[in-house]
C-alpha cells in the first residue's frame, strides 16, 4: 500500500486558496480516502468518496476490510420511480490532509498539495 507524501507538522502550500485567500499551512491530520469504483475495478471520479474516520458512522450495511469497503443500498422509493437495491465498492485512492491556515482548516487531496 501506498504511504503517505506528507506528514503531520508539515507546512504546504495549497493550489487552491481557503476561503479567505490563505495559500499556505500546516498539516494537523492525515486521512485514507475510499473513492467509489466501477463495476470493472476502475474509479469512479464523479462517485462519493469516504474518509476512513467517517465509516464507523456509516448506518447502512456495510463492510470494511481496510483496502476495500462495500456498502449495500436497500430499495428506495422516490415517488413514481423505485431504486433497486444495490451495492457500491470503494477502494483506497490517497490521502487526505487537513490543513490549518490562521484562518481556516480545510481538507485536500495530496495532488493539491507541495511541500514549503
């Protein structure tokens, strides 16, 4: 498995400013980031991505195995139009890196990210 480019205490510089204009920080936390994937393995860029905190919360049946988490999705109903129930995969795709500013904290994937 992949290890992580940076590390906490780290000061970085972002690509993409806060929401105060700020440009650079300091790394206060590391996360693994589960993106969904394709029927073919593939990842699925538009899908939902998953922090590793957050899948203790996570309310539907699902399973975690540290590489891969598999969520079941019951049948929904919408109204006039019924979703069958289903499964979605999401795999391990990076890190993710809360970055504190002197204004803000703030998430971002490791490609957004270089080292000061």
């Amino acid at each position: 498995m992949k290890q992580a480019i940076f590390k906490i205490g780290d000061k970085v510089s972002m690509r993409r400013k806060t929401l105060y204009g700020e440009t650079e920080g300091e790394i206060v936390s590391i996360q693994r980031t589960y993106q969904e994937t394709w029927e073919d393995g593939s990842f699925r860029y538009e899908g939902l991505c998953h922090l590793e905190n957050d899948i203790k919360s996570i309310l539907l049946p699902h399973t975690f195995d540290g590489e891969t988490l598999t969520i079941d999705y019951p049948q929904r109903d919408f109204g006039g139009f019924i979703k069958k129930a289903n499964t979605h995969v999401y795999k391990f795709s990076g890190y993710s890196y809360s970055v504190k500013t002197l204004r803000v904290l703030t998430l971002y994937s490791e490609k957004t990210l270089k080292k000061i």
